[in-house]
C-alpha cells in the first residue's frame, strides 16, 4: 500500500501504482500537523471504508513529516487515533467492533464481524482461503462484498490466518482483519494474530479494539 498525495478523484499517477500489483492507495485529501484525511483505493478502482494497516501507514506518514507523536486519521466517517510509541510501533485506536451471531452459509460457519468495514471470519485451515475467499467475498449474504478470513486459534491469546480481502485477492497482512479475527476467536483481551506478511496485536476492551503493528518504508 503507498500514499499518494492527491485531492481529487483517483488519477493516472495512482492507477499507475495500483497497476504496478500494490495492494492498495491511499489517497491524501486534506492535511495538518497531526490529522490527515484519506481515500482508501483497491486495486479493482473500489473504495475501502477503512483500512488498519492503511491508516497506520498514513499515521507513520504524517509522523515523520511533522514530528506529531499522536495523530488522527480520517477516513469517511471514522477516525482513528494513532500514537507513535518511538519503538516504531503504532498504536491505533480503531473504534467499536461488532460482533454478529454465528452463521451457516453454504455448510461454512461464518462468523459477520464489522471493523468500519465487512468481515467474514470462518475458523478452519488458513491454507483454504482462495478456495473459501473468493466464494464469500461475492456471496448473496454480502450484497456489498466482504472481506474474508480463515483462522486457527493456535492457543488463548493466539490465533494464525490468511486473508482474502474485497476487491484485491489474498492480502498477506490486513489491520482490520487482525481486529476481525480477534473478536471472533477471543471477544476480549489481547491477541496476538499471526499473517503471512507478519504479526498484529489486538486488544478488545469493552467493544473497542486497539491495533499495534509497524510500518517500515520499502522504497
């Protein structure tokens, strides 16, 4: 995922990143010293509501720009807190997480978790996520698509998946989905999710989630 600084509709430069097989843009509409707002751009030309790992690379951003240790993010109508804990983690306040009832589609227990955004959440072998993803992502249950994620609760506090994520594929990380996997593995307390692209920390208090994790720049 790269940032790209804009302000109006996604343009050639940001198409061309997409195109370039990231995973995502994100796009700066209005800026100050400690608050940004962005759009969140998928590779398919969709809009994302929210992104966790989005938004901690907009924060890390933003930080090394102004030297702010604690910022907001604002995308659509959430905002997210971000603090800067000068051991390059970022700590993320991602808001209130909601939790649905256990499902059956199609055989599949599906759990529905809402982070700002969809999630499907099925407990089961990560390793059948692009046989399982890219069936519920277009699923009739989720009339506007959902992002998708088999775990496998590896013990308390602990929990291995893979995710396939709405309008991109299989992702090798996602912030939101580490918040999704938590509370449908644990409801409360801290977590530890294991990614392919590297490990998330989750804490769930009270409804709401904190999200810790790092953002390194790669170019």
């Amino acid at each position: 995922m790269s940032v790209e600084p804009g302000g109006e509709p996604l343009d050639a430069s940001a198409a061309s990143v997409l195109a370039q097989g990231v995973d995502g843009v994100l796009e700066v509409l209005a800026v100050s010293t400690d608050r940004v707002e962005i759009a969140i751009w998928n590779p398919d030309g969709s809009q994302a509501e929210l992104s966790g790992n989005g938004t901690r690379i907009a924060a890390a951003w933003l930080a090394a720009r102004s030297g702010a240790e604690q910022l907001e993010v604002v995308v659509g109508d959430r905002t997210v807190v971000a603090r800067m804990l000068g051991d390059g983690t970022v700590e993320q306040e991602m808001g209130q997480v909601v939790l649905g009832q256990v499902e059956t589609i199609d055989g599949l227990s599906v759990t529905p978790v809402s982070v700002g955004n969809p999630h499907a959440v099925v407990l089961g072998d990560p390793d059948t996520i692009n046989e399982i993803g890219p069936y519920l992502e277009v699923h009739a249950r989720f009339p506007s698509r959902t992002n998708v994620q088999v775990a496998r609760i590896d013990g308390p506090g602990e929990v291995t998946a893979r995710v396939w994520e709405r309008g991109v594929g299989e992702t090798a990380s996602s912030g939101t989905s580490a918040v999704a996997v938590a509370a449908a593995t644990h409801e409360e307390g801290d977590v530890l999710v294991h990614f392919p692209g590297g490990d998330l920390r989750v804490r769930l208090e009270a409804g709401a989630a904190l999200l810790y994790g790092s953002a390194e720049r790669v170019s």
